[in-house]
C-alpha cells in the first residue's frame, strides 16, 4: 500500500513537472483541440498551424495522465484489497482516480479557453491538491486508524500548521506571478494585467514568511524533545525552501530563462511535499482497539 502511494505521489509531482514543461516550450496548444488532438483525430497528425515538436509535448503530456491515473487505479486496489479493511485508506484512494479524471477534464477547459492564465493557475493548484492526497494516503497506510495522537507539543503542531498555509498561499501566489509573466504557453494565450515586479515581490514576502516559519518551527523542534523525523522533515523543509530561493532569485536576475522557470516548478513541487511531511511528522495514529482478548476462565465459559 505505502508503496503504491508513493509511486503515486511522485507520478502526480512528475506531471505537475511535465506540465510547466509543455508551458515553457510554448507548447501549450500544441493539440489545439480537446479531447482530440487536431480537429479530426485524437493522435498527432501534420498540422498547418501548429509545429510537429510542438505537438509532440502537449500529446506526451497528455498521455502521462494515464500512467497517473493507473498509479491511482493501483493505488485503490492495492487498498480494497488490504485484510483487514481500513475504510480510511480506501476512501484516501478514491481520491486519486476521481481527482485525476478531473484534472484531465479540466485540461480541456485549458485548452478551450485558450490558454487562459486562470485555468492555467487552477490546473497547477488541482494537482498540487492530488499531491497532498497522496501524501495523506502514503502517510496513512503507514500508520493506523486510531486516533491522532500529537508527539510534539500543541503550539508546535500549530507552527507546523501554520507552515502547510503559507506555503499554500506562496503557491497561488506563484500561480499569479506565472500568469503575469512571460512563458503563457503559446503566444495567443492571455495574461493577467497585473505589474509584474509588484507581485513578484509579493511572492518573495511570503517566502520570506515560509522560510521563517520553518526555521522557528525546526527551532522549537530541536529545544524539546521532539521525535527524531520531525527534526529531520524540518530540516530537509528548510534545505529545499533555501534551495528554491536561490533557483527564483537567480531566474529574476537572468530574465526568467526557461529553463529555470521549470526548475523552479520543481522546487515548488518538493516544497510544497516537505511541507506535507512535517504536518505528518508532527502526529501518529495508533492501531484501532480491538476487542479485549477473553480470559481463559472466560473463554472456558463460552464453551
């Protein structure tokens, strides 16, 4: 089952990836048309208007979306068939498949509004949301179905709370940042007519914000006596954020080149997991109680 999971969120983080991918090569409307490729076929054919590499991208991209939704098909399996049944796990992997049927639903809407950079942000956003299920599946199955149980104390796991939101909130910023600057995906794609430096300074205050955050809470962790793996996904939370930081400051300075737009899609991805990690690091789950076992007294009276 954790395997599955995990195989699950990589796919889903691997085609957020893609996706900005096809963004920065101009490709987004490489298949001009939903669900079809071209107009009259579903697989790319010569196209007078739109280039062959062009095509080839969006058509990959959209493929990949199958290799993700048998991950999550795999994934609901692998938890109807766990003995005994955790309802909790099945429930966690039906989200996958219904998630990733909606995210290919809402590509045609991508494409039918031309790009637009709001339906654009919210494809980013679905998916960073089927990341966070994912997570949650993975980190579940690896636990059991009793109640949470806190391991650090209550003001900790609120830091760590506080920490998912911001870092929630720097990737919607980030998805408005996108939609303002260059690489729209196709030169009849839309932007926001926002300023561009206004809300690029915007998205580097909450990193800030972020980055803070994580070092307060990676602080707390390591003045009390806090599990080892929370120190660790704080530690490793912070590592990436620095990371990243370094990755968007250097692509503001070169004239955002592509391809450090796509790393930088990259960084936000593994960001926005650390985080999920230690929200998840922070508390455990211990198995249901089960009915007493009878005593030997009782169990010669039911006989």
């Amino acid at each position: 089952m954790r395997v599955w999971a995990l195989a699950s969120v990589v796919v889903n983080a691997g085609i957020t990836v893609t996706g900005a991918g096809v963004r920065v090569t101009a490709s987004g409307l490489g298949c001009p048309t939903w669900p079809r490729c071209t107009p009259d076929s579903f697989i790319p054919v010569a196209h007078p208007e739109v280039s062959p590499l062009n095509m080839a991208v969006e058509f990959g991209n959209r493929l990949l979306a199958f290799l993700v939704l048998a991950v999550g098909i795999a994934c609901w399996v692998a938890a109807v068939r766990m003995r005994p049944r955790r309802v909790s796990l099945i429930r966690l992997a039906w989200l996958q498949p219904i998630g990733i049927i909606a995210q290919a639903l809402w590509g045609g809407v991508v494409v039918n509004t031309t790009l637009n950079p709001f339906t654009v942000g919210m494809h980013y956003l679905i998916s960073s949301g089927l990341i966070a299920a994912c997570w949650m599946l993975y980190a579940r199955a690896g636990e059991g179905d009793g109640p949470a149980r806190p391991v650090v104390h209550r003001n900790i796991r609120v830091l760590g709370h506080s920490l998912v939101a911001a870092v929630f909130a720097l990737l919607v910023i980030g998805v408005v940042v996108s939609g303002t600057g260059p690489h729209s995906g196709d030169e009849m794609a839309s932007r926001f007519d926002l300023d561009i430096e206004t809300v690029a300074r915007l998205h580097a205050d909450v990193a800030y914000v972020v980055v803070g955050l994580t070092f307060a809470l990676l602080f707390a962790l390591h003045v009390t006596d806090a599990p080892r793996a929370a120190k660790r996904a704080a530690l490793a939370a912070l590592g990436v954020e620095l990371l990243q930081g370094v990755i968007g400051y250097t692509q503001w300075f070169l004239a955002v080149p592509a391809v450090l737009v796509l790393l930088h899609v990259v960084g936000s991805t593994l960001v926005w997991i650390a985080a999920l990690r230690v929200a998840t690091s922070l508390r455990s789950r211990d198995p249901e109680p089960s009915a007493a076992a009878h005593s030997p007294t009782e169990a010669a009276a039911v006989a």
